[in-house]
C-alpha cells in the first residue's frame, strides 16, 4: 500500500462518561469492513477486581486491542484530605486500597514525620508494631489476590481457603485496633495504642495457622496441571517492559528484579529484620503466583522477628511530644461509648493549660513546616508512595499518592494483545489491581 491510499489510524478518548463513545467505536469498526469485534468487559463485572473497565477488539477470539477505562470509584480522598488535619487525613488515607489499610497509613505518615524532622523520634517499639502489621496486611493481602485468582480460573476451593486465612488475621486486627479494616491505626509520631493483652499469644498462633493455610493454597495450586495450564507463559511481560512503564511489586520481580524498597531503601527498621526477596525469571502469571506465595512465607519470619523484639522492647508507642502526638492510651468508659474516667482526669487534672493544648491539637491540629517531601513503602503491589506539600499550616496544601495498581494497569495491553481472550483474565487476576486505589 504506498502513502498515499494508506489511511491514517483512527483514535477514540474513552472516558465512560459520554454513552456516544460506544456508538462511535462501533460504527468505526462497521466502516473499515473489517471483521472485527469491539465489546466492553466491565466495568461490573467479576474478573475485573472492581469497576475496571476494557474495551477490547477481538479478531475471533484473538484480543488485537485493550484500552483500559477507569474512573468509576472516585471518591475525592486527596483532595478531602486538604481539608482535614495531618492527624485526620490517616483516616481518608486507609480507604483507599482497601485491602492494605495499614501500608497506606503508612506511606502517608513517613511523608509526615519527614517534614516534621521527627523520623528518629518515632519510638522503636511503634516502628517495630507497625512492620508486623504491615506485614500481616501483606499476608491478608496476598490471600485475597490468590483466592481471587483461583476462583476466576474455576477453583472455588481456593477461594474459601484464601478467605479463610484472611479472615484469621482480620480478626487479630481487631484485636489491635478495634476495626477489621481502615483502621486509623498509624499516626505521625507513632501509633494510636499499644498491643492490648494476650495479643503477641494471639499473634504467635496466628503464625501458625497462617503458615498451615499457605502449605494448603500451595497443595491447591502450585502443581495443579490446570492451574500450570491457565498460568505458565501466559500474560507475559519482560523486564524491559517492566521497568518502561515504571510497574512494581511483584510484576517487576517475577521478571527477574529483585527490587523491594524494604531492602534497597528501608524504612520502619526494615534493615535490621533477616528476610529474602522473592524472585522468579519467568515473566508470566505461574511467576506473579510464586511470588506472592513466598512472600507470605518471608513475611511470617518477618512477623516472628518483630515479636521476639517487641518481648524485649518497652516504652511508649507515641513520640513524646505533647504538640504532635495524639493521646495514645485511650480506653473506653464503662458504657463503651466514650474515655475513661481515668483517661478524663488526666487531662483535666493536670492544669487548664493542658485541657486547653489538648482542645486545640484534636481540633485544629499540629502545625508542619512549609516544604515538601516524598516517601514510599512496598506495598503487596508494588512501590506506594506519597508526596505531601505543607505551606506551614495544619492542613496538608497538598497530597498525591503514587499509586501501584494505577501503574501496573499500564502493562495490560502488553500483556493481552495478541493473546487469547480467556487470557484477559488471567492476565487482570495476575496484577491484582484494587481500583479503590487506582480512582482515590
């Protein structure tokens, strides 16, 4: 074909708002007389892992295009957190993937106490509290992202298995901080409140259980030749393309990086914990899956360490500083509704100036000084990291997280075009994306 009967490309925005859109591929499909086939999967639909939206053009059962809409779970959290204070944007924060609370809590905190210049400060047995339950969201995390992936290929024995576990460490989540998820848990300088009694025991048969429930998944999964069938060489994607479009987590390591913040650039103590990064060479969806099995596995004797430090590390779990920490030895009253008599009285009891200080730092908030700063975790999907702007007043003048589902999402279309369309699910199943942190 020379250049001058050649047609140049025809290209669409899709933004989901505009109904027309549909119309418009649709009758562009018909025009080029081509036998092409453009449907929608999603955005409800159950592979998909929440409102995800793919518009896919099929050549049979050949998927030749995947354009990837999203959007539909906005919620406004980085905006709502302008006007909040620092202490009050943990809690919009912890909604956004919902399935790692506490490694969102996280990120934003460490961004927090940056500008504050208190990242010593923070109380050793707070970091080491919050790496145990990072790492326990971690676990819960994974079982989701297995569970799901088995039950999208037909294995619905996995899925109660990985629910099953989930469930167990949700439970000690409550335990802790007396929510199951969005927990509000970590705050800058520190955390709200010391593990309450019987929690290390409870911690301690967790592991137990929690190992027992990985050695099942793997029985299920690891050998399975259906499972080996659906997975191996399929949604593939090398480390160059990995790190062109700048995707994390366990991706970028099943190609063969091994890249973990935890370990290149730790945060929390991390350098003072024995653990080993996961690594696969293959580059397909049986490599994400070993990835995440044996991160669980690292991340219990992660959590074992963490228990044997706290067992000999004492004091407060709340920077001392009376400007910046929020009480952290709250305890319910009798009714269950509000603060302890005790806890009242020693606030009241101490001075007017006191009662005074502690009115203005719950309501109006800690003043941070003006800058900027960046810092990131690794979360179960990859690099999360947050920047936060302060114009030296209580409330952030801005925060944007840097989200790792959102970056992954780029490596669908390498990974599914050209492949079959039963692959779209495994290859969606494999990134395990949350939208809730892809929209914010």
């Amino acid at each position: 074909m020379t250049s001058e009967t050649a047609q140049e490309p025809e290209y669409f925005a899709i933004t989901g708002s505009d109904p027309r859109e549909w119309e418009d591929i649709a009758a562009a499909a018909v025009k080029s007389g081509e036998d092409r086939l453009v449907i929608n999967m999603g955005p409800h639909h159950p592979s998909t892992h929440g409102v995800l939206r793919l518009v896919l053009t099929l050549d049979g059962e050949t998927v030749e295009e995947v354009r990837l809409v999203i959007g539909y779970l906005h919620t406004g959290i980085e905006k709502n957190m302008e006007f909040r204070t620092w202490t009050q944007g943990v809690t919009f924060c912890t909604r956004m993937d919902y399935l790692m609370p506490l490694f969102n809590e996280a990120a934003y905190c460490l961004a927090v106490e940056k500008l504050l210049g208190i990242v010593d400060r923070v109380p050793e047995r707070a970091q080491i509290i919050r790496v145990m339950m990072m790492e326990l969201n971690r676990i819960s995390s994974h079982l989701v992202a297995i569970g799901t992936f088995g039950l999208e290929l037909g294995a619905t024995t996995v899925m109660t298995n990985g629910l099953l576990g989930r469930e167990r460490i949700l439970d000690t989540f409550e335990m802790i901080t007396g929510v199951r998820m969005n927990h509000g848990y970590i705050r800058p300088g520190g955390v709200v409140q010391d593990l309450p009694p019987g929690a290390t025991s409870n911690v301690r048969e967790l592991i137990a259980q929690t190992r027992d429930g990985i050695g099942r998944l793997a029985k299920l999964l690891n050998a399975n030749p259906v499972f080996l069938a659906r997975t191996r060489n399929v949604a593939y994607i090398d480390l160059r393309g990995c790190v062109t479009l700048g995707v994390t987590g366990p991706l970028l390591r099943s190609a063969g990086l091994p890249w973990d913040l935890r370990k290149s650039q730790p945060y929390c103590g991390y350098e003072n914990y024995d653990f080993d990064v996961a690594v696969q060479h293959s580059g397909d969806a049986y490599g994400r899956h070993l990835v995440r099995m044996a991160e669980m596995t690292e991340s219990l004797k992660i959590v074992e360490q963490c228990l044997d430090r706290l067992a000999t590390t004492g004091g407060p779990v709340m920077i001392d500083d009376k400007k910046i920490g929020w009480p952290a030895q709250l305890a319910l009253g009798a009714d269950g509704l509000g603060n302890s008599e005790q806890h009242i009285a020693g606030i009241m009891g101490s001075s007017m100036e006191a009662l005074i200080h502690h009115f203005k730092l719950v309501t109006e908030g800690f003043r941070v000084p003006a800058g900027e700063a960046y810092a990131a975790v690794e979360s179960p999907r990859g690099e999360l990291g947050v920047h936060v702007v302060s114009d030296g007043g209580t409330r952030p003048y801005r925060v944007h997280f840097r989200d790792p589902s959102f970056t992954n999402l780029q490596a669908i279309p390498a990974m599914c075009e050209g492949g079959q369309l039963g692959d779209v699910i495994v290859a969606v199943a494999s990134l395990d994306p949350l939208m809730g942190g892809v929209d914010r």
